[in-house]
C-alpha cells in the first residue's frame, strides 16, 4: 500500500462510523409516528386526471376538477355522505385544475387551464354564471376570509391576479416568482403567501396594495406545491413536492422553524378543523400522511388501489377525508380514527 493509504483508510472509516452516529442520533431524535390510523370507507370512479376536490361549506357536496377530460365530463359533483354522483358540467375543450367555495356555500370558483379563465359555478343549479378571463394558465384558487375576493396563480405569467368577487372584475396583478401554484391568506386578510414551483421560493404580498413585501427562498429544488397558514396567522406550512417534507415557516421572520417528513412527493396539504392534525396526499408513495401538529410526528398511510394521489379535501367536522387519484381515477373517502 502507498504510503499514507492507511492514515486514509482509517480517516474514512472514521467518517464512515461517524456519519452511521449521527444518523443513529436523527433517527433517535425523529419524532415519534403517532397512532392515528386512516381507513378506505369508500370509493367511486371519476373523470381522467382528477386533479383536485373540494367540499362545501355544509359539509354535504364535494366538487371534483377533472383535468384531463378535455371535451366534457370536466366537473363532478358528489354527494359527500354517499358518494354518489349528482350532477355534471361539460365543457368544451377545457381543462380544469382547482376550485374552491365561497365562504356562504352559494359560489364554488373553478380554474380553466387550457382558457385562461376563472368560472363562476352556481352549485344550487350547477350553472356557469361568469367566466373571467385571467392570466396565462391559471391554477390555484384562494379566497380571503370575508370571500369578497379571490387571488389566482397563473403559472405561466408568474402573476397572481385578483378579482373581486361580486362582480368578477380584476383587482390587479402582482409579479411574483417562476411558476406560482400554492397560495394562503392571512387570518385578517391583509397579506398574502405564494409558493412558486418554478423558482422554489415564497413571496409575501401586501394584499391592499398587490406588492411583494418579502421573498424566502426556500430549498434547492424543493418545488413547492401547497401552502396552509395557521388560525394565529404565525405558522405557514408548505408541502415540497421535491423534498418528500412540508416546511413550516414562521410568518414573522419567514425563516423554515421545522421540517416534517411525510411520503414521497406530496401534493395537497390540509388542516383538521382544530388544528392538532395535517394530513397530505403522497402524489408518488400512493399514501396519505397523518402528521400529529404538536409532536411533528408523522406516518405515512398506504391506500390500496389508489394510483398518484392528487387532490385531498376534509369534512368541516374533519371526521372524513376525500382523495383522488389522479391516474387511477378515483375518489376515496376515508375515515381517522385512533387505534385503542
């Protein structure tokens, strides 16, 4: 051996030992997985590519957005308790991504991709009322609390535009980052957060005025999918498609305070009603994680039969769940419970 090989040898195999301490130490410290369990209790066929489901504010209809079904079939409406299938929007050549409902359950808001516009749904006759042209390809759909307005991403803009409500007009633009998808509103609905897929950072905009107050970027690479921000308005969770984990940032300083694992490449991230729970739909491990909001402890749940979860939406009494797969093409409902 050359000389000084085996002061080499011994330095790797030092760094070797090492580096398995440490990652016996992560895994010590890793939080523990909680209890909770999710069971399938239901599951019924959708359209091609169904990419997201929402559900009333009652509780009682879920919408689902079937995107790949171009020439009709695009939305479905379910009955939430039976799943049974209760009305049909066709369109002609859209492709529909996200929706989300107003505050009074009397407006549910879908994005057309494929027609850079917005519709305005009446779920009571499941008519379009109005279609709002918007920027290029637009996606992702929030609200503030009052629901008088509405702020979609366009993703191929880079813009996040603003319509008021009541009568579709825009309210504005503000040029954001590469790509943006997910978005939250503050609790008293004066800022709001923009995770840009793209160029894997966050904006903060004022929502008065649309412009940008801050920027955080977060992780190389980390593809930011989903965002939810707290009752408080101190917490926004981000799930990172890139990264297999949802990234908490604080609000006051938009520094990441923790990191939760979940499975791989999750999509839709969502609350339980109290808060002690999120759980995310695990677009690649065709599992839904239950995360434990006290602990950070997670576990990943595998949903037979399901193919790329995609779309996850939760009862107002978080006491079922709806997941769709987006090539599978399914809806399944599922119950949490905790193991005794």
């Amino acid at each position: 051996m050359r000389r000084g090989g085996w002061r080499w040898l011994w330095v790797a195999a030092a760094a070797i030992a090492a580096a398995g301490a440490l990652g016996l130490a992560a895994a010590e410290e890793a939080p523990r997985a909680p209890a909770r369990r999710l069971r399938v209790v239901g599951r019924v066929e959708t359209g091609v590519q169904p990419k997201g489901v929402t559900v009333s504010p009652d509780g009682r209809t879920l919408l689902v957005t079937n995107f790949g079904q171009r020439e009709g079939k695009n939305i479905y409406f379910y009955d939430a308790e039976t799943l049974e299938r209760t009305a049909t929007i066709d369109l002609e050549s859209a492709n529909v991504v996200e929706s989300v409902w107003a505050p009074d359950g009397r407006t549910v808001y879908v994005s057309d991709f494929r027609n850079h516009q917005v519709l305005f749904i009446d779920p009571a006759t499941h008519e379009v009322t109005k279609r709002v042209a918007v920027d290029h390809h637009p996606k992702v759909l929030v609200l503030n609390p009052d629901g008088s307005k509405l702020f979609v991403s366009c993703w191929a803009h880079g813009t996040v535009e603003a319509l008021d409500t009541a009568t579709g007009e825009s309210l504005g633009r503000v040029r954001v980052g590469s790509q943006p998808r997910g978005m939250a509103v503050s609790p008293d609905g004066t800022k709001l957060y923009v995770g840009n897929h793209g160029s894997h950072d966050v904006y903060e905009v004022d929502v008065a005025t649309l412009t940008v107050l801050r920027t955080k970027n977060l992780v190389d690479r980390s593809f930011p999918r989903h965002l939810l921000i707290n009752r408080e308005g101190t917490r926004l969770y981000v799930s990172s498609i890139g990264k297999r984990a949802v990234y908490v940032l604080s609000t006051e300083t938009l520094a990441i305070v923790d990191v939760i694992r979940v499975g791989e490449c999750p999509k839709t991230i969502v609350f339980s009603p109290d808060e002690a729970w999120l759980y995310a739909a695990d677009y690649c491990s065709r599992e839904v994680s239950v995360v434990d909001l006290a602990t950070l402890g997670s576990r990943q749940v595998a949903i037979e039969g399901i193919d790329q979860p995609s779309g996850l939406a939760i009862r107002p009494d978080g006491a079922r769940l709806w997941v769709t797969g987006w090539s599978s093409g399914d809806l399944v409902a599922l119950e949490p419970y905790d193991p005794e």
